[in-house]
C-alpha cells in the first residue's frame, strides 16, 4: 500500500514478552505480520515497558529470556528482516521521551473511560494494577504508534478503542503545538510551488471543503499534493494540514486496520492463554503436543463410541477448521455426526499437522538458538533503524514544543 507521501504505507505493531508465544499467538498476530511484510512498510516491536504495566513484579532475568526467545519465535515462523524492522522498545528512549511529553497534555479523564482499564483490573485480580503506569499505558501505547508516523495499526476489535485514543492525543497535540509562527504565510509561500494552474485548483478545493464540506474535495487536494514532486516533507505536512483549515499535522492520527481473531481455541475449548494454562507453545515438546490433543475434551454427547455427536459443539473440530483440509475435514465430520469413528481418530489428522508445523518451526529456530549472537545483531540492526526514525520525530516534536534550546 502507498501512502499519500508516495511511500509505502507504515504499520506499527507490538507484543508483550510475558511468556513463550503459542499457537493463538501464531493464527491471531504473526501470520497477519508476515503478511502486512510483504505490503507495507512494517515496524514490529517488542513491548518490553507495556510488561512491565501488568509484571512489574516478575524477576528481570524472566522477562529478559522471554525477549529473546520471543524474536526467536518470529523469525522461526518467517517474520523476516529483511522485509521488517524488528526492535525492542526499551532500546529506543524516544518511546519514553514521547511517552512523557504526551502525558503532559492527556487529561485523565480518557485514561480512565478507556474500556481495557477497568476490565484488566478485574481479570487480574491478584495483581496490584493501582499504578501510574498500568493507568498511563495507554499514552506508552500512543507514543509507539506515532513516534513512526504510523497510517495503519494492527489490531482485533477490543483494541479499536486504543487507536482512538492515540488519535485524539494526536490531535489534541497538534492542536496546541501545530500552530507554528506565520502558518498562513508559510503556506501561501507552499501553495506558489505547486504552480499557476495546480495553486489555483488547491485553492479551489480547499475552499469547497472549508466552506461546503465537500470531502470529494478534500480527497482530489490531496491527490493533488501527493503528486507534486516541488514541495519538501515540510511544505507538504503544512499544505496539508492548511487544507483543513487546521495547522501543520506534526504527529500522524493513525487508522485501525482491523484483524481477524485467532479461530482457535484453547485445548478446554476457552480462548488459548497461558493464564488458563490450555496452550501449545510454539516450540514445544512432540510428546506434551501429543498428549494435550489426545486429551482435548470432545461433544459431550458421545459418551460411547457408538454415541453420534456433532461437530459444532467439539473444541477438536475448531482445530479441524485450521489445519485440515476440506477432504479431512469431510471425513471428520460425517465420522462424527454417524459415529463411525471414533474421538481419538479424529484427533489423529490434527496431531499428525501439529507436529510437522512444530518440526518446521524448530528447523527454523535451530540457528538462532545454537548462536544467539545472530538473534541480537537482527535486533541490533533493527533498533538502529527505529532509532533514526524515532530521532527524525522527536526533532519535530522538541522544536514545536520549543524545546530544542540546548
């Protein structure tokens, strides 16, 4: 996807390093990530902070392993380098720079409307969530996002909320700090670059957006602005955040793009989390991958072997739906519903999937966990690169805010 700069479209997404990823993590985030790799312009990260938001209390040595072999697992199922800028947070100081600055103009009213507050709160009962930074992570979260300019976020539907939120401190920031000294005038200076013909259609278009609300207007201003090759990076944000009637646009408002949940349950049948400890790792043993399928509870109905069930209320027949095919998934369910197999060999199919899935992956991981040393100079490489990136946006943003005296 191209964005309206010309560029690649940019996709920042993260992951929390609380514990080894498993197969909800697989089908719910990384396949969408090594998809988006090949379209956009993708920044993943490790959200080592945002952990420490819920585990502040977890031994250091804990979190440091699960970084590490979390990379592991997304360069195991093919997220690439090559193709996207992988990083740890903590890395980039700009995070925690942005963070701060945004937290000084977020009222604390949005902190606590935001729907995930209260709710984590209740989940996580024998945690001690009354902190600043559980309230605040919010803000973390927003300083990610727009630190890179971010036009699409990843995400499932319970974060929506999230994105908004990101928005509006994007919008509430350059609301105070987008009027830059002689707005108007720089602009008109703008507007004279894109030539006789091209500075009258903007004007054009611009009024028939401020003064009818002609949003076809506003999308042909901004094709307009995306094709001339005339103004610089700055010109161009001024151009477009004067098409508005607004300021210069200093940090981005990012778009939810919105991601199919995980379909796959857990080995109970609840969503897979570790916390119900109903998971299949990653890179777990062949013999606990066996066992855990084999014991996956079943339609209640068939108490005997001969008992008909119906593949409906089966956990085992969600699993059917990712990793069979249409003629496995045929012979499972007439099997099921005439009883002319039985549970354990309908299982086998999965368990026969499962371990060639997990043999790939642990193929995969093998280099990186016999030299870890090629695990941290990926990150290494990728922390650079979000560095610089991050450096470009804090430089904005100190001078806009005037702080850039030193």
């Amino acid at each position: 996807m191209i964005s309206k700069n010309g560029q690649a479209e940019r996709v920042v997404s993260g992951m929390r390093p609380t514990g080894r990823l498993h197969l909800g993590h697989y089908h719910g985030v990384l396949k969408n990530w090594i998809e988006l790799q090949n379209e956009f312009d993708c920044y993943f990260f490790v959200a080592d902070w945002h952990a420490l938001t819920t585990h502040y209390e977890e031994d250091s040595a804990t979190i440091s392993d699960n970084v590490w072999q979390m990379v592991i697992d997304w360069l195991a199922v093919g997220v690439d380098p090559s193709r996207a800028t992988l990083f740890i947070q903590s890395r980039v100081p700009e995070h925690a720079e942005l963070n701060l600055l945004l937290s000084m103009i977020t009222p604390l009213g949005w902190l606590e409307r935001v729907p995930s507050y209260k709710d984590q709160q209740a989940k996580l009962k024998e945690r001690d969530l009354s902190t600043h930074g559980f309230l605040g992570y919010p803000v973390l979260q927003a300083a990610d996002i727009l630190l890179y300019h971010a036009q699409s976020v990843p995400v499932g539907e319970d974060q929506v909320p999230h994105i908004e939120l990101t928005r509006e401190i994007a919008r509430r920031f350059n609301f105070l700090y987008g009027r830059e000294t002689g707005f108007e005038e720089k602009a008109e200076e703008a507007i004279k670059k894109l030539g006789k013909r091209g500075a009258k259609l903007y004007r054009n278009l611009r009024n028939a957006y401020t003064e009818r609300g002609d949003h076809e207007a506003l999308d042909k201003a901004h094709a307009l602005l995306s094709s001339n090759q005339n103004l610089s990076n700055a010109e161009s944000e001024r151009l477009f955040g004067y098409l508005e009637g607004g300021g210069r646009a200093i940090l981005s408002e990012p778009e939810s793009m919105l991601t199919e949940a995980s379909k796959l349950p857990g080995l109970d049948g609840e969503k897979m989390s570790k916390s119900y400890r109903n998971t299949i790792s990653l890179r777990d043993d062949p013999i606990r991958v066996e066992k855990a399928v084999r014991g996956m509870p079943t339609d209640p109905a068939r108490v005997r072997r001969n008992d008909p069930g119906d593949p409906n209320r089966c956990p085992v027949w969600q699993f059917h739906h990712v990793y069979s095919d249409d003629s496995t998934k045929a012979w499972a369910e007439e099997g099921c519903r005439t009883a002319s197999i039985g549970c354990i060999d309908c299982k086998q199919p999965l368990i026969d999937a499962l371990l060639k899935e997990q043999a790939e992956i642990a193929e995969r991981a093998k280099p990186y966990e016999e030299d870890p040393t090629l695990v941290r100079s990926i990150i290494a490489d990728g922390c650079e690169r979000a560095r610089e990136t991050a450096d470009e946006t804090m430089e904005q943003v100190r001078s806009t805010m005037n702080l850039d005296y030193y």
